[in-house]
C-alpha cells in the first residue's frame, strides 16, 4: 500500500510574513535561475521564494525572558554554578587520569582509546569549557588540538560519522566562538583525511575508514551496508565548512548523499522498500543506492538525518529549499504514522515497518520534541508546536516513573485501544506495564542528552520554568545514580534509585558526548538566556552551536 501527502508548504504552515525592510536582502537574479549549489532547488525545480526568506530572517524563536523576577534568576543561576561544578568534578577526573585521551575509564582511572586516539572528549567538550567561562583550560585544550596529527589512527579504523560529529562539529564550534584559526584548519585538515570514505561508485560513505591506507569498509566486514544516519549526518558540518573555505566540494558531497537517495527510491515504485513518503527506511546499501528493508524510524539509526533537514535549513540562511521540503513531507507522515497514543495517554513515537507500527521507542527519539519545537516556531506553526509538547510529555514520562528520576534506554508501550500489545507481551514486561505504564527494554541510562536537549529547548522557546524544574530533577537523579570518585558513569537500572538502595549497580562509560552535550544543555537551561542564543546560534547533533551570522546568497 503506498501513501500520498500533501504538502505543509500547500497546508500553509511553512509561509510566514514577510518584512521586505530586511537589512540582508536576497539576490533577486540568483533566485530567478535558481541557485546552483546542492539542495537549493525543493524536488520540483523551485528555488526558495525571496519574500518568504526575508520573512523567515526576521523572525525569532527564543522567548523574551525580560520579565523574569530577580528571585528566579538568583536559582536559575545558582542551578547554573551547581552544574558546573558537576562538569569541573568530571573535568578534574578526566585532566588527571586521561587527558587527551577519547575517553576516560572513570572507575579504574584509566585512559581508553575509542576514537582513533585524537582526544575525542578533549576535542568534543572545546564548546562546553568556553561557554562555562572555563578559558583557561580551552586555550589548555587548543595546545593539544594544534599537535594533532590525524594520519595516526591509534589502531583503530575511523568511525566516519562519529568524526565528523565529534571532532569536526566541534573544532568548528570551537573556531566560531574563539575565532582561533587553528580550529578551523584542523578541521578542513581532519574532513580532507575522511574524504576517501565518499570515493565510491555513486558517493556514498563508507561506514569505517582506514586513515592510512584511505581503504573504506562497512561496520560489517564483507557487506556494503550503512544506516540513514550515518550517511545522512554530514550536512551541517560539510555546508559550514565550505561557508568557511569558500570551497563548495564540502557541501556537494553531503547533498549527493540525498540526491542519490532520492533518485533511486521512490514510494511510486511498486518494488521499492521506501513506502510512506517521507519515512525513510533505516537500512540503505551504498552501491546501490537503494534501502534493503522497510523499516522506519526516528530513533537510533535514522535520528540525526532528520535533525539535519531541518538544522541545515536554518543554518542556511533559509536558502536550502530541498531540507525543508523533505523536512515537511518527513514531519507530517511522522504525525499520521509514526506515533500512537499509549494506553497511559501519552504519545510516543514508533518503529514502522512498512505499514505497520511497533509500540517501541528508544531514547534517542527525545530529540524530537526540541528539533520539532523550534522548526515550528520559527515557521510559525501552533499545531506543530502542540506535537512537539505532546511528544516531550511522553519521554518524560518515562524519566519522571522512575525512582532514579533517569530514563530507560528503550521501552515498549501498549497503545490505547490495541490490547494484543499486552497480551503479547511477557509476564515480567507485563508487570512493568502494570507500574509504570511502559516496560523497560533496555532498563539503562548512559548519560545521554537527549531528553534534556529537548527541555532545553521547551524552556528557550515557552519561558515556562516547568521545563527547567524537570531538567533539574534529571540532574538531581543523575547526582545520585551516576557520580562517582574521578567522575559520572551510567546506572544500570533506571527503576532502582541508588542513593535510597545504598548500592550503585554502575555501567563504566563515560562517552565524550557526556561532557559535550549532556553538561552543555544542562548548564544552557540554567545560564543567562542570551547565551548561545536560539536566535543566533543553530546546533548540531553533538551539541556543538554554529553561528547563524553567515549569511547565504546562493553561493559560496
């Protein structure tokens, strides 16, 4: 069964007014022959209209805090300096037992190699040292980055994906807030050693690289498999870089990715596994362009190639008609096939496989209701708006049931009205429905920072305290369950709160996007609300904020 949509450009929520007194206007001859560069043109040939563009430049996201009341910004901040000195406890850990290392081992106080040995918490958490005021240990940081030598790979194969997250959203972080040079050479230096992982029959990445040898491979020796995810997740960074170099090859390379997609799977042929527009499948072989199944989802896996329509739209200067354009038809099949309302009222997002939905969600999923938020403010669409609130409510929910106050990695819920979702299930699963209106899949919290991205986000964009109360309890739960000497480590059962048990049941990770998202979009929701700035700075999928000052005409 295949699905037609109509489009959100046609429902109106993607046209806004425009202010033609705007103080950057466009090229008028650019956008009558349509720009050149990938992904400006949406999938029927139209370049982005100038007076919608120049409506959209004027608009702000971000609520005006002007009258909070001195009492609530003395606890917002004192909340601020108290997550800070949580990020100095797990900095002060990491400086003396591993630093410059990926990673630190935190409960045997050792170094961990992970990253190809180029320091991947060091480098991942430059953003978050500056932004926290902590200068002197970021010029520290930037001795370190200038010595990288990214042709020793430690060892290991290159994650391609997990470098360009990690290292190089960060070093361009890191050179758009100091505007230090070194940051930006080496990030152009670290994306030219990745490039080879693109040099395949249709452009298409490797998953794992060889930095040596510049030989790509899949995860899965032997196989040409990828995921949504990991060859969608370059955009950004590539759009910035070539912004920054004047070198359009960046930004070409990323949007190939989806032009070949695009061109070789469409929901028109009868044989394809891509079926609902705008649901993308997860699984994709790179030689041939084409998706190998036909499940769907926005969890892990798919996550961030969403995030990344929309997110490069916005750092495009609103230029990049063929993000938003998917972004619409991706967001509105969302809404009618890809969420369900759980016998406990909430709405969670699913896995959907073809035509059927799965009442399974992973934590991952959280970024959803942040990303959704502040799209729909900036288009202005109050009942988009309203989906994303509806979504937050449901993953917290899930923090919220828990003793730990901390969310399970994954969960299963019974929808409303589908009984078989809990005739199915088995008797320990079913107990956990009984309890807590879901089961826990996978009963362990990482640190991960999705969830509290998208408070984040809530609060910037509402000014309801609501949301920086809830971001406080997780940080309160994650005081108990997760700190240790020299650090923070994961808990192993979300449904057990340690501190009330007397024993910790710990995981030993501590990844570096605990120190470069996690500790950022906590401290965020608590700082002065005119830092880093939803109006002025777009992040990334690693947190890292990007400047939205570069304008964009059409060419680089």
């Amino acid at each position: 069964m295949k699905f037609g949509l109509i489009s959100l450009a046609v429902l109106g929520l993607l046209y806004v007014n425009a202010y033609p007194d705007s103080s950057s206007p466009l090229k008028p001859s650019l956008l009558a022959r349509g720009p050149s560069v990938g992904g400006s043109l949406n999938r029927k040939g139209r370049g982005a209209s100038p007076e919608r563009v120049e409506g959209l430049r004027r608009r702000t996201a971000q609520f005006d805090f002007s009258e909070e009341t001195s009492d609530e910004r003395q606890i917002r901040r004192d909340r601020a300096e108290a997550i800070r000195r949580g990020f100095m406890h797990a900095w002060d850990g990491y400086k003396q037992y591993a630093y410059g290392a990926d990673e630190i081992d935190v409960v045997n106080k050792v170094p961990k190699t992970t990253r190809n040995g180029w320091g991947a918490t060091l480098v991942d958490a430059l953003d978050t040292l500056w932004i926290m005021g902590m200068k002197d240990e970021f010029w520290k940081a930037r001795d370190f980055v200038a010595k990288l030598d990214f042709r020793k790979d430690g060892g290991q194969l290159t994650k391609v994906f997990e470098t360009n997250i990690r290292y190089i959203g960060g070093l361009l972080s890191a050179y758009e807030l100091s505007q230090d040079e070194i940051f930006l050479q080496k990030a152009v230096e670290l994306t030219d050693v990745i490039l080879p992982a693109f040099n395949t029959p249709l452009g298409l990445p490797w998953q794992m690289l060889n930095v040596t040898t510049g030989v790509g491979s899949s995860e899965t020796p032997g196989k040409t498999s990828t995921n949504l995810a990991e060859i969608g997740t370059f955009q950004m960074e590539f759009y910035r870089l070539s912004q920054h170099t004047h070198n359009s090859t960046y930004h070409e390379i990323a949007q190939n990715v989806i032009t070949v997609m695009l061109n070789r799977n469409s929901p028109s042929d009868p044989k394809s596994y891509y079926v609902i527009p705008g649901m993308y499948p997860l699984n994709f072989d790179m030689m041939s362009g084409k998706f190998t199944d036909s499940a769907a989802y926005w969890g892990g896996g798919g996550d961030s190639f969403y995030e990344y329509l929309a997110k490069t739209w916005i750092l495009s200067d609103f230029m990049l008609e063929r993000n938003i354009d998917m972004w619409s038809e991706s967001i509105q099949s969302l809404k009618r096939y890809g969420v369900a309302e759980s016998s406990s009222g909430n709405l969670f997002p699913g896995f959907v496989d073809g035509t059927k939905f799965y009442p399974y969600t992973d934590t991952f999923t959280n970024f959803i209701p942040g990303t959704l938020g502040f799209i729909s403010k900036i288009v202005g669409s109050d009942d988009y708006f309203e989906l994303a609130e509806n979504l937050l409510e449901a993953g917290y929910s899930v923090f919220d049931r828990m003793p730990s106050s901390l969310g399970a990695e994954a969960i299963k819920f019974v929808r409303k009205n589908v009984p078989s979702d809990y005739l199915l299930m088995k008797t320990q699963s079913k107990s956990m429905v009984d309890r807590f209106g879901f089961s826990l899949e996978r009963p362990y919290y990482l640190l991960r920072p999705e969830l509290i991205e998208s408070m984040f986000y809530m609060y910037r964009l509402t000014g309801k305290t609501l949301y920086a109360d809830r971001v406080w309890k997780i940080w309160q739960g994650i005081q108990r369950n997760c700190r240790v000497p020299g650090g923070y480590v994961g808990t192993a059962n979300v449904a057990v709160d340690d501190a009330a048990s007397g024993t910790m049941d710990i995981i030993n990770s501590t990844e570096s996007f605990f120190f470069a998202e996690t500790f950022l979009y906590l401290y965020l929701t608590f700082a002065d609300q005119d830092v880093i700035s939803l109006d002025e700075w777009v992040f990334t999928t690693e947190a890292h904020p990007l400047s939205r000052k570069y304008t964009f005409d059409g060419t680089f």
